[in-house]
C-alpha cells in the first residue's frame, strides 16, 4: 500500500542524521509499541521499503530502530510518519528518553498487574459460590444473580483498567489496517466480557468476569517478565560502557585544561590524558612519543610506541608519560562504545528458529480468526444456541493465543545470552548461539588465544629482578609490571621521572638506576628488542630482562574438557614452529601449523568445511579476521575489537579459555530447550483448539490453559544453562 506524507505538516529533523565520508548517512529512532518478533519484521519491512532507506533494523529490548540512508538527503520525518501511521509512534532516539520511556512502561506494567491481581482474586470471591453449583451446592436464582453482578462490580472495571495496554496496542494496529497478536486478545477479552454482562442481566447461567481479568493477569505476567528480561539485556551493554571514564580533560586556545563530560568531546578538541588513564575517544598524537598498551583492543601485549601524528586507539592505556592529543572522533565510537554494541546486535539479529516461529505467528491471527468463525457459524448451524456458539468461539480465541510459540525461541535466547554474558561471553546474534551447538572441529590462533597475551620473565634470576623491581614498582608499563609481579611487594624507587618511549629511572638505596630500553639504560652496541628490558645503575653494566608470552592456566583445561565433549581441537598460528610447538605440547593439542599467512588460515577452515566439519574458530580477529568470517562459527577475545566489530559471533571479555567450552554447552541446551519448546507449542495447539471448538473448554479454563503453556515455555527456558 502506498504512504503519501505531508511535507508541510514534519518539522525539520535532519539534524539528526549521522552523516558518513562515504555520503551514507544513518538514523536512530525510539519505536514505541512492538512486542514480538512479528512487529520487528513489520517495522523493519515497511521501514526499508521506503525511498532512500538501505537497511532497517529494530532493537527489541531497547527499542532502538538503527536506519542506514543511502543519502543524507532523506527527511527523517518521512520515516517517523510511515511508522506513525503503521501503528507505532517514533522520535529521534535519546537514551536518557529511551531510560525514562522504559521505566515509564515498567510502572504501567507493575500497576496494570496489581490491578488485574487484584480483580482476579476479589471477582472469583464471588464467582466461587457460582461454579459450586456444579456440586450441587446450587445458590437461589436471586443471590446468584446478586454474586453476579458483585463479580461483575469488580471484574469488568479492573480488566478494563489492566487490558489497556493489549487494547491500545490492537487499536493501533487496526489504525493502521493490520492486525497483531494483541487484536484477538482484546477482542476475545471484550467478548467474554459482553457474554457475562448479557448472561447477567438476562439472569443466565454463568458469567465469566473472573476468565476476563484473570487472562489479563496470566499475560500481564509474562509480559513483565518479558520487560524485566529485556532490561537485563540491555544493563549488559550499559554494564560495558560503565568502564569507561565519565569526564575527559581538554585544553581551551588559552592551554588551560577543563574537565568535561565524556559525550560532550567533538573531532578537533585537544585532549591531555596523563600516565595510567585511557584514551576516551580515537584521536591523533600531537606532539612527543607515546607508549600506550593495546591490549584492551588488540589482544598485543607488547607496548605500541605511537609517534606525532599517528592514530591513538579509544581505550587504549597511555603508560608513559603526559599526552597531548586531538579527537578525531566522538565517544559513542569508541573501543568499549563497539563492544557494547555487540550487545545490542544481539537482540536485533534472529536466527532461523525465530524466523520460523514468526512465520507460525504470522499465520496466526488470519487462522485463529477463521476458527472461530467456523466454531460461532457452524456450533449455530448445528443446533447450539447463539450464546453457546459465542462462548466456544471466545474459547477458541483465547485458548489458541500464540504466546507460547512466540516466547519458544526468543525466551530460550534471552535466557542462554543473559547466562553466558554472566560467564563473560558477549553473544551477537541467535543465530550465532544455533551455529555454535553444532561445532564439532575447533581452530585456535595462538598468541593472545591460548596464550595469556601478555609479557612474563624468562628465565631471570631473583638477584636481577630484586635489583629491577624498585623502578619497575614505580612504572605503569607492562614489562615493568612483569617484573614487580615476578618480584612480589617491595619498596619503590624515589624521585622516579619517566621518558616516554625510553624507561623510567630513579633513585634506588642511594643510586641512580634505570630501567628501559637498552640506548637508554647505556647499553653500546645492542639493538633494543620489544620483548626485553635493560636494567643498570648508573655508571655500571647493564643486565637483561626477557619477556614471553606463556599459555593461558586453563588453557590444557579447555582443550581437555572440549576432548570430552568429542570436540576435536587443532592451531592455526602464523608464528614460528618452535614457539607453536611449545604452545601446542603444553595445552595438549596435537594438531598444529605454524608460519601461516592470514589467507593461508582461511584456506584451512574452507578445507575443514569442505571435508564437512562444523568449525568454530577462536582468533584474536588482527590476522584472523578472513579464517572468523569463513568459519562455521567464530569467537573473539574482547581484546580483539577488530574481530568484535567485523567477524566473530561471540566474544568472551574474561581472561579465561574456558568461557569457550562454557558457550558451546549453553550453545547446546539451549538449542534442545527451543526444540523442545516448539514440540510443546506444537502439542498444546493440536489439543487446546479442537478441546475449545467441541465446547470442552469454556472462557475461563481457556485463560488458564492459555497462559499455563506460556508459563512452561519460559521455565523450561530457564533450564538453558549448560553443564555445570
């Protein structure tokens, strides 16, 4: 159906466009009002049907509708009005409005649920004695009529107070010539409610008050779990991007240095970041040599010398030395900023079992709605009086709602991506979860993989680290903090000065010392390595510190508990033989190559899928990128942003290999948990319905019916959890 706009009636919003070198440009809205996976795909079909927009995709949990635009040309109001008159209003997104929109919805939700509670347990008081004329404890017909009307005092106002979110929400959709899932709820809850109000005044039988708000109160439930869910998904995100630093320094045109908020710096300020702090945005190295450490990025232990005019990396630590620097971009690009929106993509990705319950949902309101048109028409056709045709076809609608079929996947995904982000494991699609339940072959790089990733003495004797570790204590490098580790607790240098790119020197039991490369410690004729330090008193030889990269503790561990789960495992490292072959004997892996260039790594997981091997590949996403993205499944270190951000599935933020082995088995329950939904899902139907339309089931047995099989389906979710 064509949407046409007025133009004259949109205020100007393109200041809200993000506009990209390429000529791109991108749009985040705030979507109000989507509950499923079917309203995600409504949204996003209409959305990217629309001239000029290339990519449409909705955040559930956060409601954040991310929008690529071919042009910066194109009116952002022209979108919100097409999602307007879809049926779900939008605005340009604010997470501070999104925070307040959130917990706006949770108190609607809480006080709806109260009241529905409430309604609930006070309209049965007075249903009871009704439904125990069935035990032939039959009341006269004027206090039967009096308990009806009593029920109806209390049940009728809370199911019209707690149905408001359901009823608002079908209204929209029918505003908008569609129908969601909430359409058949309203109407099956506003029918039942019209049976009960006709069967009261005309002094019937039953009236069903307490079916109405009890139905609203069964979903009400699982529509609050589904919220408190998603708020746990996205606390995951902001749990992130709590690390980093809520103020920057800069420096005005005077050289005065003013302390900001993080998300007020723009491309161009110039930025002080002292020894010890991170970088908070990208930005350029103005004057000198820094020395800042990676490894929060990259997974490179050794230290990074960056010089004038060189990228310094958000997140990066500056470990030597005062820095001067120009922003080149803003802090929702930075480092932990991209981490965390792996996060978000998480929610917004679906994976081929959510596709496929959306095609069953999608199917539902046109088969639900024809049912119970057959069961009305044809109960009547058949001899039944209207009232009882009317009753089994409300049955039929309540009783088949797809509840249990939309929550049979998403529930199981929620619950396994929650328990794995507990385990530090980032998840950034479902489908990556299904993927992974099927690896049966992993690939390891080595360095920063099966190896911790950062320096560690070799072969130093205590005499020479004792010496050392008074300068190393005082110094914030990596090497330094290698030997004051290997040293343990001990006093500090004084009057330590440290020279950017060269070591740090200071006085030591009356002498002055240094510790650093080895020009600067006054080592003639030796080429400093980055894997070594030198260390003298002044005057004196100097003596050398070596530095190598061990295996991670639980890395035999890892391997050992993949061998058990008949998972076989082999490297792929384009380090030299020696040092893979040492790796490879320690955590006990017998298959292994060594010099490989990046696109050698990738033609190895294309041989291993050719033979039909599922193969997750766990790479730091540097020279593994090609291998991630052709990998059956791939998973990355958090300290591998470039992985993170381009090819792997899953990211694992703790220093621990076993986080590997921890997301196959929750990769593995949980697909069982989602087939064995979709096998209950499928059982309910095939006897809730035919049960409803053969007038077994009334209004109210069919709410709690209804509502029991969504029940199950979210705790058999909860059982997602893995071994252990």
């Amino acid at each position: 159906m064509a949407v046409t706009f007025d133009a004259a009636s949109r205020p100007d919003m393109s200041a809200f466009l993000r506009k990209r070198d390429d000529g791109r440009a991108s749009l985040d809205l705030l979507v109000t009002g989507a509950r499923c996976a079917g309203c995600i795909s409504k949204i996003e079909r209409e959305v990217a049907g629309l001239a000029g927009v290339e990519t449409a995709r909705l955040n559930l949990s956060t409601g954040r509708l991310s929008i690529g635009l071919a042009n910066g040309g194109v009116d952002p109001g022209r979108i919100i009005s097409a999602l307007d008159r879809l049926g779900y209003p939008a605005t340009p997104f604010d997470p501070g409005a999104a925070l307040v929109q959130r917990d706006r919805e949770g108190r609607r939700l809480i006080l709806a649920l109260a009241v529905a509670g409430f309604g609930a347990m006070n309209a049965m008081m007075f249903s009871v004695p009704i439904w125990a004329g069935l035990f032939d404890q039959e009341l006269g017909p004027a206090t039967r009529t009096m308990m009806m009307w009593m029920s109806a005092a209390v049940g009728a106002p809370c199911a019209v107070f707690a149905g408001m979110p359901f009823f608002e929400s079908a209204w929209r959709s029918l505003r908008a010539g569609r129908a969601n899932m909430d359409v058949p709820i309203s109407l099956g809850v506003i029918l039942t409610l019209a049976i009960s109000f006709s069967e009261t005044i005309l002094h019937g039988r039953d009236a069903y008050f307490d079916a109405a708000v009890s139905l609203l109160f069964l979903l009400l439930i699982g529509r609050w779990l589904d919220h408190v869910l998603r708020a746990r998904a996205r606390s995951a995100a902001g749990d992130l991007l709590a690390l980093q630093a809520p103020t920057a320094c800069v420096v005005d045109g005077q050289g005065r240095e003013r302390s900001i908020p993080l998300g007020d710096i723009r491309p161009g300020d110039v930025l002080r970041v002292r020894p010890g702090d991170r970088i908070p945005v990208d930005a350029i190295l103005e004057t000198g040599e820094a020395v800042i450490d990676n490894s929060l990025l990259t997974g490179e232990s050794i230290p990074e010398r960056v010089g004038p005019g060189q990228l310094c990396r958000a997140g990066a630590l500056n470990t030597a030395g005062l820095l001067t620097l120009r922003a080149s971009a803003r802090s929702e690009d930075s480092a932990l900023a991209a981490i965390a929106r792996l996060v978000d993509a998480g929610a917004q990705s679906r994976s081929r079992y959510v596709r496929l319950a959306d095609r069953a949902a999608s199917l539902y309101v046109p088969v639900v709605h024809t049912a119970a048109a057959v069961t009305f028409v044809g109960g009547w056709a058949l001899g039944l009086e209207p009232r009882e045709a009317l009753i089994r076809a409300v049955a039929v609608l309540i009783v088949t709602c797809p509840c249990a079929l939309g929550l049979a996947v998403p529930a199981v995904q929620v619950v396994a991506s929650a328990r794995l982000f507990r385990k530090g494991v980032l998840v950034k699609s479902g489908a990556a979860l299904e993927r992974l339940a099927e690896v049966d072959h992993v690939v390891f790089d080595k360095t920063g993989v099966l190896t911790e990733g950062r320096p560690a003495l070799v072969d130093a004797s205590p005499a020479i680290i004792a010496m050392a570790a008074p300068l190393a204590r005082a110094s914030g490098h990596p090497m330094a903090r290698a030997v004051a580790r290997a040293a343990g607790e001990g006093p500090v240098a004084i009057d330590v000065v440290e020279h950017a790119g060269l070591g740090v020197e200071g006085w030591v039991d009356g002498r002055l010392a240094r510790l650093g490369r080895a020009t600067f410690v006054g080592v003639a004729g030796s080429r400093s390595a980055e894997t070594e330090l030198w260390f003298a008193y002044d005057g004196e030889a100097g003596v050398r510190l070596q530095f190598s990269d061990v295996p991670r503790a639980d890395a035999g561990r890892a391997i050992e508990a993949l061998k058990a789960r008949g998972i076989t495992c082999e490297i792929l490292s384009g380090d030299q033989d020696a040092a893979v072959r040492s790796v490879a004997g320690a955590v006990g892996v017998s298959g292994w190559r060594a010099g490989l260039l990046p696109q050698e790594k990738s033609d190895a997981i294309d041989t291993l899928a050719a033979a039909g091997r599922k193969v997750l590949m766990v790479g730091d996403g540097l020279n593994d990128a090609a291998a991630l993205a052709r990998a059956h499944a791939a998973m990355a270190p958090g300290s591998a942003l470039g992985a993170s951000q381009n090819a792997a599935d899953l990211v694992f933020t703790r220093d621990t290999l076993m986080s590997v082995v921890d997301a196959i088995d929750v990769a593995r329950s949980a697909r069982l948990r989602a087939l064995e939904n979709f096998g209950f899902a499928a059982l309910y139907n095939l006897v809730a319905a035919p049960a409803a339309m053969l007038g077994f089931v009334n209004p109210f047995v069919a709410a709690l019916a209804m509502s029991g099989s969504s029940l199950v389906v979210t705790l058999n979710a909860l059982r997602a959890r893995g071994r252990g």
